[in-house]
C-alpha cells in the first residue's frame, strides 16, 4: 500500500472514532440500556451505605490538544476545512460534496484535497453551487465554526504549543468568509448567488429580527465587516439591511403587533458608531422628495416613531381592539363628556393603562436609538436636527385652524417624536433653570433652521421685523442645547397643541351628534315613521349609522385620552412649558444674569412687572409660542386639574403676572384673556362627589405667591376695562366671559387681607375706577336684560311644546314644531349664559359698594344716576307687577335664582343708602322707581329669611329719603316753569349746569352727560368722530345765563 492510501485511511480512521470538538458532524450517544433486575422478596437488613468509586479526573482540554498533536499540518488543515465550510471532495459523507470543484481539479491535474491552496475555490464552490440554506447564513456559520476553532487553538498555545501557523491559517479563512460576506450583502452581487430566500441582500437584516440575533450576528462579526467594508460598500450594504428591517415594521401598524424585533434590531446596528453616522449619510434618512404624510413611511426612522403609535389616525384598528362595544345603550340628557356608551368603566381604564405602557416602552426605545445616532458623531447629531426641523417645515399645515388630515402627518408620528424631544430636553430642565443662558436668543432671527418671519409677532408686524433680523448679526450655528429647545417647542406647536386642538374638536362634534341621535330616537318613539314603511326603514337605518358612527367617535376620544391624559407625560411637557415661560421673560429682561428660578417663584426682584425698552428678541417673538402655554395650561385645566394639586405653579403665575402687566408690549388682548382664564380655573374646586360637594382647592398660590400678591388685583383689574376693545370680531360677547373670570378671581381674594388692600389702593385712583365701576353697571344692565328677556320668552313657548304633536300632523306643523324647538334652544342658551354671567357682575357691584372705602367712585356724577336708573330697572323685573313673567321650569338650569339676585339687588340700595348722591340719582329715575316695588321686594326677602331687620328698616329710610327728594324737586320745578330749550342737555334734556362745547360738532352739553357717555365711547355722540373728555370746551357764556336764569327763578 503506498503512502498516500496509507494516509488517508489513517484519517478516515481518526475521523471515525476520534471525537473530537470540531467534528464536523458529532458522535450521538445512544443510552445504555438499565440490565433486567429478577424479582426478590424483600429482606430486612441493616442499611449499608455504597462505597462511591471515584473515576479519574479527565481534562477535556488535554484530550483535544491529544488529538490535535496527532495530526499533522496537512490533515489538520484538510480536518478544519471540512468542518468550517461543511463540504468535501469525499464521496459518501454527509458535508456537501463539491463535485463540481473536484472534476476542476482532476482537469488541472491537481489533487483534489481541501488546503490553503484549494480553500477559496472551495469556499466559492459551496456558497455558489445550489444549497438548501441561504449564501449568508452559511457564511455566518462558517465564520462562528472558525472563530471556535481559533478559540480552541489559542487555549493550546496556553499550554506552550506552537499554533502561530495555524491561528494565521485561520485568520486567512476568516477574512475570506468575511469578505464573501460582504458580497452576499452587496446588492450588486446577487446574481452569483442561488435566489433561495426572498430577503435578497438585506438578508442580515432578517438574522437581526430574529430572538437571538446577538448570536445570529455577533458583534464580533460586525465589527470585522465595517472595518472590511467602510470604504467598499458598507452603505449599500446597510441601506439592503435597514431596508428589510423598515419591511419588517412597516407591516406592524397595529398597537399589539410586536415591535420589540424591529426595535433590538435597529438598536443593535446603531450601536456601532460608524453605521451610526452612515445610516444618516443614507438617501433614505431625510429624503427630499417626501410630502408630510409619505415622510413616516419613506424615512428610515418614520416607521419605528409611526407605526408604533397609540393615537387612531395611525392605527384606525386600535379603537375597536381596546375600547369595541357591544352596542351605544341610552344617551344621558346632559352634555356629560365622560359618558362613554355602553363600555365598563373598569375594561376602558384598563385599556387606557396598557395603551399607556405600550406608548411608555416605545417612547424609551426610540429615546435610545436616537441618543445613539445623536452621541455618534457630531455628523450624525446634525442629521437628527436637521431630521426633526424637517418634520416640524412639513408641518405648517397643522397650525391651522382648518386641517387636512391627508396632507399632513399623523397624530402619532408627531406625538412619538415630540415625546423623544422631551426625554433629550431632561438635563435641561432642572429646577433652578442653571442652564437657561445656553439657549440662543437669537435661533429666529437667523432663519438658520426655522423660518417664522410670516408668523404674527408680539409687537412687531413682519415687515419690521425682517428689517430688524436682516440688520442683526446673527450666528451660522448653535448648539445642541439651542436646537432641541427650539424643534421642541415647534413639535409641541404643530404636534401636541394641534392634536389637542383636534381633541377639543371631536368632543364637540360627540357632542353635537349625540343630540342628533337621540332627535331621531324620539321621533322613532313618537310612531311618526309608523304609516309610511319606505320612510321607516330609510330613518331606521340613518339612525343606526348615526348610532355607529358616534361609538366610534367615542371610541376615537378614548382612544385619544389613553395618550393625551396621560398624567406622567402631561408633567413631562408642563415641565418643558415651565422652561419656556422662564425663557420668555428672560428674553425681556435686561439682565440675563438674574436666577430666573428664583424670579419665578417671585423671590427675586426683577424688572419685568412692566418692562421698559424689552430687546429686539423679545418684541419679534412669535405669539403662538405664548399662545401655546396658554392653550396646554386650559386643556389641563380643563381635563385633568387634579395634576396641578401636587405640582408647583410658580413659573404660571409669574408668567401671567408678566403679559398682564406688560400690555404695551404685547398686543393681541386675546393672549391676556387666556391667562385670566387659566387663572380663574385656579378659583374652581377640583373635585365633585356624586352628591355635589366640592373637594380639593388650588387657589392658595393666588393668595401666597409673592408676584400675585403684589400684582394681581391692579392687573385684573386694568385688564377688565381693557378687555373692552380686543380688536376681534367676537370682542362683544368675548368681553362677557373674561370679566366672569376676573369677577370670579376677585372673589377668591377677597378675603385676603393684602388683594383687599391693593382692591382699595385701586379705587382711590378715581378716573380709573370710575371707568371700571361703569364697565360693570354696563355689563349688569346687557346681561340682565338679556337673561330676564330671554326667560320671558321661554316659558310660553315650553308651554306650547310641551303639548306633543299629532300623529297625522302636516310637513308644515312639524317643520313649524322644529322651528320652536331651535328658537327654544337657542334662548335657553342665551338665557343660561347672560345669567351666569349677570348673577356675577351683580354680586361684584354688591360686594364692592359694601366695602365704605370704596364708595365714592360709585358716587361720581357720570356714573351715579346710570347706576340708580339700572338698579331700579331690574328691581322692577324681579319684583314688579310683571314679575310672574319669568317664572319657567327648572329655573335653576337656567343658573336663575331670583331671591339670590334679588337681594344682591337689595343690597346695593342698602349700602348706598347713606349716600345723598345716590338718593337723589334714584329721585331723579322717574321712569322706574316705584316705592312700592321697594316695599315688595323687602316683604319677599324677609319672608326668605333673606333681610335682617336692620336692612328692612334701611330700605324703608331709603325710600323716605327719595320720596321727600322728589317732593322738594317738584315742587322746585313747578316754581321755575319753563326750562329755555337751549338750557337743556340734548340728550337727557335736563338743565345742564356745566355746559362745554364738543369741538368737532359745535354741539354744547352738559359735562357729567358727556362724561358718562365717553365711558364706554370714545367718540363724539353727534358726528362719532374721535373725542376725549380733555377735548372739550366750557361753555362759559352759557353757563352765567344759567346760573342768572335760576338766580332769578330763586
């Protein structure tokens, strides 16, 4: 036999009964069986204990290095070969045989015999020729079976053995397999390889998704193909991996698929920092050619913050999945926005939570990956910017009040990134606001990142505004702090603010259909479709649509509130808002190196209550961003007050104070009216038993901030006879509102010992607080009138409806019918409103007047018979012959408590009564007072248990006073006879005693007319040109013809 043959049976003896480690295919152990026992009796004896042979140690390790030591360089190559890339030229065995290889050889004249110099052929031959698995994932293996065959050889050369070739002849291998790696991955190269999986070359990208992928693709492996390939191909080659991975995700677009795969897999690339950085060098991370809508999908990163949303615009599925019913069930008759159909509050709270937790998980591993890409390279951090201004310029759309949801991103893609933009603003939203001075107060005037120069500035329009950024030297970059503070206050504008907005707006549209559902259910209960069948089934199925259609939008609005009232989040972003309040007045300040933490918990003097010649920055900021802390702080105010228990509000009420006090610097009155209201939410208890108690207070921050303590009252004040003219369409009705909020504020304070002070400090400025005190009476007389009217109508016409209508009632009658019904309606509101409102302003005026010190004011002579002739007006409504006319049911709905305004009214009277001013003014109102109407109301109040004795007697003094008033005064007017006509006032057509000439119209008046008149109007009741009452002239000549007439009279 000669050598050759003799060899190779050697080795196929050694490959046979030598196990070793690198086997290419391991011995199984098959069990030995347990010999056959024969049966015994049982025989009592004493327990001996087994002596345990011991079995000699063997060392595993020193059994391979045995057989390693046999082999000679020649087999050991030929052995690990075969083991690595599981192929032979041996036929029988069960490697792959590489037949086609072999015949080459054979051709060549060469032995065929797996080498050094065979190993690549072989390696190309095994990878190319038609195989059940695919190119890569045989290549990976092979990789891994070569990295334990270098693993066991540098374990002998511990033990002094000399493996130097052998360890070079393995890294040759490797880098081999490596670089066939690379080929595999390359999507240029795919042809060369049999087509035996659909993953193509991003097939790494599917090994990634899998459970053990750090096994799959190990760390090791990665590292070595980036340093392989970074200057040959990497891109493509994660570009085909990422593509497969964004596949695999963008199929999930429902809550409770699994993201986790997508997720580790994108984590565990990006935790290589050169893919990091080229991963954001890729066509697809930010493409240009994206619409707002196709950029969640397109972008690498779109579908990992998209897909994993909670919001329904995402995921349409997801409302039926978590908050389905079985049916509507019965429509409560209030407008109770937590009615919820026929869902279990229990199963709705319970999804909310899970939601919630999904939304938690998602928020973190996005966090993660985008902190991964950000600490990368400064490269890769400038792509995360400039990716999230990109989605904040394909956004604009959304800050509109009217949105197409098609053109725009979705909630969710908005709400999960601004959650990330959060968690990177953390370190910079520490208590004590240490890292302020980083943000650049100079982002907008450069336009580097954000152009908002078409947006509506605090007090600049836009054409100065550019004048003034073009000729400021602003910076080309800024740092990290800068740009996150800035993407995240546009996120939380077209993002958060606008979903909100949307919220807002489907409740309302809840609410709406909820009254037309139960419209067509009682005409359904009255049998009207009864006779005609074809009219039935057509009602009957509008409303099981209309009924299907508002459970889903119910459904939607749960779903909307798993994400919107999340309480933890909500703290997280009134955290970044307490941050941007802070920077708004640090941009207005002259000295940015006060600590503003302190500033805002009012213990730091500052120059800001007003400000004086505020910074270019400040005055060309744009509104929407103070618009926007307002906006979030009423949605919480709103929905989820309790927050606000636990939770300082410091940096709101410093804020407020701030645009209160600095009107002349912002101009839109509407930003103002917000605050106040936020402000008068802060007056509201925070909890309601199901048996009306209220629990829980906030207003103590009112009555214990420094800044509100010094602050609020004049401001409110001011504001309450600003309000007037707020330049907008609605600014009559608007006005309404906000003075019931102010009205509500003081009476919070009231009682506080400083705000009563500061209340009387204001008073003693008599032209101010005249204006104020005849703002109210107009208010008083508008929404009395209004309420009282509107109750007049009521009551008749629910008289008439109340009768139903009859089964064979005419098109016309029920077309008449709904009519009413809309007419009811709509004076119901109107009289619920201008109730509410005037219950408030009558309280206010009682308050006020009851308090000596601030008396005079309603004793000025423009002021004091309008005030006389109004309480005399509605005393005759409440009290008067005609009073049964406001009688309806439920009068409480319509917030009509008689009694309660009547002794509001009453009041008044009493504590004016000692007045000489006021006794005459009533004397003077010949078209209402009437004695008897006085001695009505005190019977009704005493008989309530309303009136104490002393009140009853001075009422009864009252009326004594003004009827002996109006005694002398006739008796003093039939003593002077005929007034000259040009004596007289021409509007009131009383004799004037101090006349002045209007300039404008020629026109000559009397001075305490012309005053009461320019209270409320600014212009010159003859002509309406501009007029202010240091315009006009006294009339002089006419004045001595008065006086001489009646000296004469005398």
């Amino acid at each position: 036999m000669d050598p050759d043959a003799i060899r190779q049976k050697r080795l196929a003896k050694l490959q046979s009964s030598v196990s070793m480690d690198t086997d290419p295919k391991p011995v199984e152990k098959k069990p030995t069986p347990k010999p056959v026992q024969p049966k015994v009796q049982p025989v009592v004896q004493p327990v001996v204990q087994p002596v345990v042979q011991k079995s000699p140690t063997v060392d595993p390790l020193q059994q391979q290095l045995t057989r390693f030591q046999q082999l000679s360089p020649e087999q050991w190559q030929q052995h690990v070969l075969q083991d690595i890339l599981q192929a032979t030229f041996e036929e029988g065995s069960q490697l792959f045989l590489l037949s086609s290889l072999k015949q080459e050889l054979l051709q060549e004249q060469t032995n065929p015999v797996l080498n050094h110099l065979t190993m690549e052929r072989a390696l190309y031959s095994r990878i190319t020729e038609q195989s059940p698995e695919p190119a890569f994932y045989y290549l990976i293996q092979a990789w891994k079976r070569c990295k334990r065959h270098a693993g066991q050889l540098q374990q002998f050369q511990t033990k002094g053995v000399h493996v130097k070739d052998h360890l070079a002849f393995l890294s040759e291998l490797e880098g081999l397999i490596v670089n066939y790696c690379g080929l595999a991955l390359n999507p240029e190269m795919q042809d060369i390889f049999p087509q035996n999986h659909q993953f193509g070359a991003g097939y790494m990208g599917h090994l990634l998704l899998q459970p053990d992928y750090e096994s799959q693709v190990p760390k090791q492996f990665i590292e070595q193909l980036i340093v392989r390939f970074q200057e040959d191909g990497l891109a493509d080659m994660l570009r085909e991996t990422v593509k497969n991975i964004l596949t695999e995700i963008r199929a999930k677009k429902k809550m409770n698929d699994d993201f986790q795969p997508s997720f580790r897999a994108l984590g565990y690339l990006l935790s290589f920092k050169p893919l990091a950085i080229l991963m954001t060098q890729l066509k697809e991370w930010n493409p240009d050619w994206a619409t707002a809508r196709s950029f969640e999908l397109l972008s690498i990163l779109g579908p990992f913050v998209a897909n994993t949303s909670i919001f329904p615009d995402t995921d349409p599925g997801i409302v039926q999945k978590y908050f389905g019913s079985s049916g509507l069930g019965e429509i409560p008759h209030e407008d109770d926005e937590r009615w919820i159909g026929s869902r279990n509050h229990g199963d709705v709270r319970m999804s909310k939570t899970l939601l919630r937790e999904s939304a938690l998980f998602v928020h973190k591993q996005l966090h993660s990956i985008f902190l991964s890409i950000i600490k990368a390279d400064p490269v890769s951090k400038e792509a995360i910017i400039g990716y999230l201004f990109k989605s904040i310029q394909l956004n604009q759309a959304r800050a509109k009040l009217q949105v197409d949801k098609n053109l725009v991103s979705t909630d969710g893609f908005l709400y999960n990134l601004t959650q990330v933009c959060l968690l990177l603003c953390d370190p910079i939203m520490d208590p004590h606001y240490s890292k302020l001075h980083l943000i650049d107060d100079d982002f907008f005037s450069s336009r580097l990142r954000w152009d908002v120069s078409q947006d509506t500035k605090l007090n600049c329009d836009n054409e100065k505004c550019l004048e003034l950024w073009n000729a400021h030297e602003s910076k080309k970059q800024f740092n990290f702090v800068t740009d996150i503070f800035y993407v995240t206050l546009g996120l939380m504008h077209f993002g958060v603010l606008s979903t909100i907005r949307s919220f807002t707006g489907l409740s309302k549209d809840i609410q709406e259909m909820k009254r037309r559902v139960s419209q067509v259910r009682l005409m359904q209960q009255s049998g009207q479709w009864n006779s005609n069948p074809m009219a039935k089934a057509m009602y009957e199925q509008q409303l099981k649509n209309f009924e299907n259609e508002l459970d889903n939008m119910i459904g939607q609005r749960l779903c909307m509130e798993a994400a919107l009232f999340d309480r933890p989040t909500l703290e997280h972003m009134m955290q970044f808002y307490g941050l941007v309040m802070v920077w708004v007045m640090r941009l207005g300040s002259p000295d940015k190196n006060l600590n503003f933490g302190q500033v805002a918990q009012g213990r730091v003097d500052a120059p800001l209550f007003p400000m004086h010649n505020p910074p270019m920055q400040f005055y060309t900021l744009p509104e929407w961003i103070i618009e926007d802390v307002c906006e979030f702080y009423l949605f919480i105010s709103k929905y989820q007050a309790p927050i606000f228990e636990n939770h300082p509000r410091d940096e709101i009420i410093a804020f407020s104070m701030f645009v209160l006090a600095n009107s002349a610097h912002i101009k839109n009155p509407y930003l103002k009216s917000k605050l106040v209201e936020i402000l008068f939410f802060f007056t509201l208890p925070l909890y309601r038993t199901v048996t009306g108690e209220t629990m829980g207070r906030i207003d103590g921050v009112l009555m214990t901030h420094p800044l509100a303590k010094q602050h609020l009252v004049p401001l409110v004040l001011q504001f309450y006879v600003d309000v007037e003219k707020t330049g907008m369409s609605s600014q009559f009705y608007d006005k309404f509102n906000i003075r019931y909020n102010i009205s509500q504020i003081l009476k919070c304070v009231w009682n506080d010992s400083t705000h009563l002070n500061n209340l009387v400090k204001a008073s003693q400025d008599k032209e101010f607080f005249v204006k104020f005190v005849a703002l109210l009476m107009n208010d008083t007389t508008y929404l009395l009138d209004e309420a009282l009217s509107k109750l007049k109508e009521i009551g008749p016409l629910m008289n008439e409806l109340s009768i139903p209508l009859a089964a064979n009632a005419t098109k016309e009658e029920q077309e008449q019918r709904q009519e009413k019904e809309k007419t009811l309606a709509q004076y119901e509101r109107q009289a619920t409103s201008c109730m509410a409102l005037g219950n408030e302003t009558v309280h206010m005026l009682q308050v006020l007047t009851g308090n000596k010190r601030m008396v005079d004011p309603f004793m000025a002579v423009e002021v004091v018979e309008r005030l006389a002739a109004m309480l005399d007006y509605n005393l005759v409504a409440l009290a008067g012959p005609r009073m049964m006319e406001l009688k309806v049911q439920q009068p409480e709905k319509y917030y009509f408590k008689p009694k309660k305004l009547l002794n509001d009214l009453m009041l008044v009277f009493v504590h004016l009564s000692h007045r000489q001013e006021f006794v005459q003014a009533v004397a003077k109102d010949g078209r209402s007072y009437d004695p008897q109407v006085f001695e009505k109301a005190t019977m009704i109040l005493q008989r309530n248990m309303l009136f104490r004795p002393d009140e009853c007697q001075a009422i009864a003094d009252f009326v004594g006073k003004v009827n002996h008033v109006i005694s002398t005064e006739k008796t003093e007017e039939e003593e002077m006879g005929d007034i000259p006509d040009h004596f007289l006032d021409p509007l009131l057509y009383t004799l004037m005693e101090n006349p002045v000439i209007l300039p404008s119209s020629g026109v000559t008046i009397d001075l305490s007319t012309i005053k009461a008149h320019l209270l409320s109007d600014k212009h010159d009741p003859f002509n309406r040109q501009p007029l202010s009452i240091d315009d006009v002239i006294p009339n002089v000549q006419l004045q001595q013809e008065i006086q001489n007439w009646k000296a004469k009279k005398n």
